[in-house]
C-alpha cells in the first residue's frame, strides 16, 4: 500500500492541529501539510510524472521536507533524498545514478543546482522545481491542491524511495526502500518509543537520512503529534527549541550530545520535558551518555541502531534494560537475524558470546541497491551483510564489537578510507598516503591521514589549505588529524599494514 495513503488519513482527521514547526516559530498545520503535498502532487502530474518515477529531492531541514516526500508518494512517483552535505562532484555522480525525472530543490541551492544543470544529463530547468524560497513553501508556484490526483496505488514491494549512502568503495550507493520497508519502519519507532499524538518531537538529524526522516519526523506526523524542525544543528538553538515548544522527544548522534554538554549556553533552558531520547550513528560512552542524561533531565535514553539499507531503526532496547557499556538492544520485531562467523564462506551462525557479524532480513530490510550488480555482495541467500560486529548474551542482548571492515564512522556520517586516499593523493606534495579512524570523543572517530611527503617543507596546514579548494568532497570527510611518517609498514604481501600504523602513531 502507498505509504501516502496512511498519512492521508491523518491528515484528514485533525486539520486544525500543528504538524510542523520551523525554528522561527512558524506553523503548518495537518490541514496545511494535506494542501502542501497535494500542490506537489498536482505540480508532478502536470508534469506526467508518477508511476515509478524518480524525484530528487534537494532542500535543507525546513518544513517543506515533508510534504515534498509525502507529494511525491501520493502522486506514485519514488522520493530520493539527496545528501546536502555532499560536494558537487558527489551530487552528480548521485544524480547520474539516480537519473531522476525531476528535482525539486531550495533557493538556498540555487548555484549547486545551475552546475548540476550542466554536469547532470537530462536535468535541466524544465524539470526543475525551487519548491522553496526564503525557507517557506513556494505555493503560488504550484497547482492548486484540488488538482491533485488521488493517492497513486502503489504495492508493498514497489519502491518508495532510494536513498544514497557512501559505501566502502567510496561511491555513493543508492539503496532501495519499498513502500512495505517504510511502513513497516514507521510502526517500529512509533511502537518501539511509544510516540502518540502527544509528543512533539524536536528533530536534529538532517532529514536526507533515516535517523531524521523515519526516525524524528514521519513516525510522530504518523501518529499525529508535531515536529520542530531545526535547520542546521546547534546545540544552544535545540536546548531552546525544546524548551520553547516542550518537547517530550528527540534524536541525536553522539557528537551532538557532546556538543550540548559542551555548550554552557544549553544550561539555561528547561529540558525536563524529554521524556525520550534517541542516539545512534556511532559509538558512544557511557559517561557521555549518563552525563547528558542527567544534565537535561531526560526520562530514558534509547539507542537507535540502523542503516540505510535497513531503512532505520533495526535493533534498539527499552527504559527496562540497564544500559551498559556496547549495549545495542534486541533487533525490533520487524526483523530476522543472525550472527555469523566473519571468516567462513558460507552463514553460520556462532554461539553466545562470541563475536560474528549481524545480518538481517525482514519487513524494514531493502530488496537491494538501485544498482543492482552490488546486491551480491551485500546479500547472502536474502540475508544482508550489516559489516557489523556484535556479540549477542544469554538473553538475548546485542552488543557493538566494531565494524567488520575499515569504514569510518565519524559524527554519524560514513567516510570510505580510499576515497579521501584518492583525494590527497592529488596533491602535488603527497608521495603516499594511508586514510583510517582513530577515536575522537566528539566525533566517534576522526578521519586520520598518514601522510609521506613528497617534500620536507608539506605541512598539516597546508593540507588543509589544499583540501578546501581542491579535494571536491563533502567536509566531514577532511581530515582532523595528519601525521606525516617516513615510510609506511606492510603486510607480506606489501599491502600498508594499517594496524600497525595505528599502533604506531597512537590515539
């Protein structure tokens, strides 16, 4: 069923309610959103688009997030996010994946969007929409609502969106969620945390990833409560969104708590209205976890454990367990899992208290990637390949070991080692050059770069000088740390021995 369908009725039922909320304060009301997302809907079928097709979605965290992706849906088209964060040569190597039929796309990313133009085949300025200006929805330029068609019917297994993640090769991958994946995504956060139409919920994680749009916002649209979307994070501007609006629940990644404890400004707001909080993106301490929970009064902290390609929540616990150092939770009902011997060929599964990677499938876990010739190489026999190392206890209790390759998870955001490699290796003074994690306490993990200078003279200013105009990516992949060595040590068969350099240069 078109997930469209259920937010339809929603919408319907309480119209004068506040769904929304920007950071300014502004409102859009169920009524309001039901409009919104059937001028959208309207615009793409004017357009004759529907049915399957692709619809990129580019706009910062505003309100009109929503009922851009709730438009898109209603008219049969797929919704695909796009990450805002990415440089230009990521967002048209994206786009030329995706090969969407339209985008619809913010003022505030007007210039992006002229260059997309001519690096994208097939996207122009007459498939282009700016569904927003100056942060509002731009509803003079749309149809009126009651052109829209009815919701298009769309079944379970057909897809909803496709949602690009970074992958180990460095590539953004676009992963397929279908209908039944979303719906069925929506229920385990509206079940699993217990959100009812009374929540508001202060959403912080940006919206292109399933933390902030299955996580924080359409679960408590979908139960009927209202989301306070901030724009870009800052830890003052949430402990006052909270306060302002009373917010009873909220997400964030670890570094963000780190900021929020960090900022003394935070401590001036009333937070005691949280009575749920979720984290997740990369590993977190239990002192920063106790210490955040204590110092904003907030009623029970959940970890949220989750991909793209398991479109979100997948394992968390509830405000009965005793959190302890590692402690994932229990995979939600909507899921099947296994841990599995990293080392053999074949799936099989590994006694209590050892360590082995987590598969999964089930109603949330996506059919495949958008190209389809990855799909062998995350999948074993419809079981997907999490790469994460976890150990399971006697009650069935996962715990986080670590990855299961060399991905860097750094303030919640994927970074692939040889990417970066490949980008500093352009550098006219860099010889060689090896790129992993090393623990940070606000970031999880810092993007590391061991440098062999070509000449004596390179300095980690001057790498960071080089990158900001030169290395074409995304900023949370610079590197934090340089260290310039002599010479790399090497496995046997002459391949960097990252372990041993990790060892060498220390935390």
């Amino acid at each position: 069923m078109n997930v469209a369908v259920r937010f339809q009725h929603r919408m319907g039922e309480q119209p004068e309610k506040t769904a929304i909320v920007d950071a300014g304060g502004a409102e859009v009301t169920y009524g309001d959103l039901d409009r919104q997302t059937r001028q959208v809907a309207a615009w793409l079928d004017a357009q004759g688009l529907g049915g399957g097709d692709r619809v990129a979605v580019y706009l910062p965290d505003t309100a009109t997030y929503l009922p851009v992706v709730l438009g898109i849906w209603r008219a049969g088209a797929i919704a695909s996010p796009i990450n805002t964060r990415f440089g230009v040569d990521e967002l048209a190597y994206t786009l030329g994946d995706l090969e969407p039929a339209a985008l619809l796309g913010s003022d505030a990313f007007a210039d992006t969007i002229d260059d997309l133009h001519d690096e994208v085949d097939g996207l122009d300025p007459s498939n282009t929409l700016l569904v927003e200006r100056e942060g509002g929805f731009v509803a003079d330029d749309l149809p009126a609502a009651d052109a829209a068609p009815d919701p298009a019917r769309r079944l379970d297994d057909e897809p909803a969106v496709v949602m690009y993640t970074s992958g180990t090769t460095g590539r953004p991958k676009g992963v397929v969620q279908t209908h039944r994946n979303v719906g069925a995504q929506l229920d385990v956060n509206v079940t699993a945390f217990g959100v009812t139409r009374a929540d508001t919920s202060v959403v912080a994680v940006p919206l292109f990833h399933v933390g902030g749009l299955y996580g924080g916002a359409l679960p408590v649209l979908l139960a009927g409560g209202t989301i306070v979307v901030q724009p870009a994070w800052d830890a003052t501007e949430w402990a006052d969104l909270v306060d302002a609006h009373g917010a009873t629940f909220t997400g964030l990644i670890p570094t963000m708590m780190l900021d929020a404890l960090n900022t003394e400004a935070t401590r001036e707001y009333d937070t005691s209205s949280l009575e749920r909080a979720v984290y997740g993106g990369s590993p977190a301490t239990e002192e920063t976890l106790d210490t955040f929970q204590q110092v904003f009064e907030v009623g029970a902290l959940h970890n949220y454990y989750g991909q793209t390609e398991n479109t979100g929540l997948s394992v968390t616990y509830d405000a009965d367990t005793d959190r302890r150092p590692g402690l994932l939770g229990r995979p939600v009902q909507a899921v099947e899992y296994r841990v599995v011997d990293v080392t053999a060929d074949e799936l099989v599964d590994v006694g209590p208290n050892e360590e082995g990677e987590l598969v999964l499938r089930g109603d949330i876990i996506t059919p495949g990637y958008w190209d389809e010739s990855l799909d062998a190489d995350y999948f074993t026999d419809g079981w997907l390949h999490t790469d994460d190392v976890v150990r399971e206890d006697e009650d069935g209790l996962l715990y986080y070991v670590d990855r299961a390759d060399d991905m860097i998870i750094s303030g919640g955001e994927n970074v692939a080692p040889s990417e970066v490699e490949n980008a500093l290796q352009e550098h006219p003074s860099v010889e060689a050059v090896a790129v992993f994690g090393t623990p940070h306490e606000r970031w999880g993990e810092a993007v590391t770069a061991a440098i062999v200078a070509a000449d004596p003279d390179l300095t980690d200013e001057g790498i960071e000088e080089w990158w900001e105009t030169n290395a074409g990516l995304a900023g949370y992949k610079r590197p934090r740390r340089v260290e310039f060595v002599e010479e790399f040590p090497r496995t046997a068969t002459q391949k960097v021995d990252k372990v041993t350099l990790k060892e060498q240069l220390g935390e």
